[in-house]
C-alpha cells in the first residue's frame, strides 16, 4: 500500500543544497524578546578552535576552512554554555564543530556516499574503543581529531559515563552508515521513518551527554530501538 507520507530519496547535488542555503539566507532575522546569554569566552573559544581545526587537519582547503570558520563554532557553544570556564568552553566548541567535519564535510571527503563512509567508520569505532589512547594508530584528520578530544574529555567522568558516551557513539557512526546505504538504494521513507532513524544517525545523543555533565543536568539514555527511556 502506498504510504501517503513517504519522501522517495533523491540525490541531493551540492548545487542544489548551496540553493537552498542561499534561500534560507534571505530569510528574515528572529529577534528574541529576552536576548540569550553568551559565555564572555566565545572568541577566545572560537580563535582557539581554529587553530585545533587546522592542527587537526579538519580543513585544509580555502573553501572549507572559510566554511568552517564561518559556521562560528564558538559563538554556537558560548549560547549553549553560557556559564562554562573557558577550558570546558573550549573543549566543548571542539566536540560541535567536530561533529559537524563528520555529518557535513567527512573532513573534505567524498560527501555522505556508502563508499565514504566505510572508509571513515571502521576506524572511529577503533578509536572510540580504544579510548583515544596515543598508541593508538590514527588514519585521517577525523579519527586523529576525535582521539585528540577522547583523550581531553574522558579522564574527566566517571566509569558509567565513559560508556554510555561511548555506546552512543558507536550508534552515531553505525547509523550514519545505514541512513547512507538507504539513501543509495532510494528506499522510499516515511516521515516518521526518517526522524526516528535520524535519531540514530544524529548527534544528539551524545551531545546530551556532553550537555549532562557540563549542565549537570541529568539525561536518560533513550532506548533506540523501542523509543523510550528503559
């Protein structure tokens, strides 16, 4: 039966997206009555990331370190964290502008096709288990960035955090794949279909976990399969 809801997956071309970009660009300006606060350490944050960015060799490229620098990461996490210590600040501006190298850019790499993210997966999942340790072997900007944050971020938590962290992660990379082998095959999805299973190839889970220690705010991890809280 024909589902009413369901978006037929067609490929998306880059000047297609940059069209709806510039689109969104012309839209009018939201203005809030009650202004959020913003960490007074953004653009020490922000100046700070970039040199981690290009250290990491995340850009490399004119064009995608003019991106990069205008996706202002710091000034993204300083409304996020408004009251965070410039160290947490910019360690945190590290994690959001990583994840968005990896589900926008894949580091300058072939862009969200099957082939790409084989090649990237294996070897997070590798550093993600090893902890970022440094004997670990590192292939790539987006796994030497990813250790680098491991190592600056997990000897801060505890035992039960560290591996809830790290089985979201897991999660992350291995929804990323299958949404990537869907969107090949162009499986027609519902709506709903979609948003669950972007549940699971997004970066939510495992910034709320970021967000439940630097917040102190507690968030249950959501069960992925049922949709719940176990």
């Amino acid at each position: 039966m024909h589902d009413p809801k369901a978006l037929p997956q067609a490929s998306r071309s880059r000047s297609a997206e940059q069209k709806v970009f510039a689109h969104l660009a012309k839209a009018p300006e939201l203005v809030l009555s009650a202004p959020c606060k913003v960490n007074p350490g953004h653009a020490e944050a922000e100046r700070a990331n970039r040199l981690w960015a290009r250290r990491m060799n995340l850009v490399t490229s004119d064009a995608a370190t003019q991106r990069f620098d205008a996706s202002d990461w710091g000034g993204f996490t300083a409304r996020n964290y408004p009251t965070a210590a410039l160290d947490d600040l910019t360690l945190l501006t590290g994690w959001m502008s990583w994840m968005g190298q990896l589900d926008d850019q894949q580091a300058e790499g072939m862009y969200r096709t099957v082939d790409s993210w084989l090649g990237v997966i294996p070897g997070l999942l590798a550093v993600t288990a090893s902890g970022g340790v440094s004997s670990h072997p590192c292939n790539g900007a987006l796994e030497t960035a990813l250790a680098d944050l491991l190592r600056r971020t997990l000897p801060r938590f505890t035992d039960a955090w560290r591996d809830r962290f790290a089985a979201h992660l897991r999660e992350i990379f291995e929804g990323l794949l299958v949404e990537s082998e869907l969107s090949a095959k162009y499986v027609p999805t519902s709506v709903s279909d979609y948003m669950f299973r972007r549940r699971g190839s997004a970066m939510v889970a495992p910034s709320l976990d970021l967000a439940s220690r630097f917040h102190e705010v507690g968030c249950p991890r959501v069960d992925q399969k049922h949709g719940k809280c176990p």
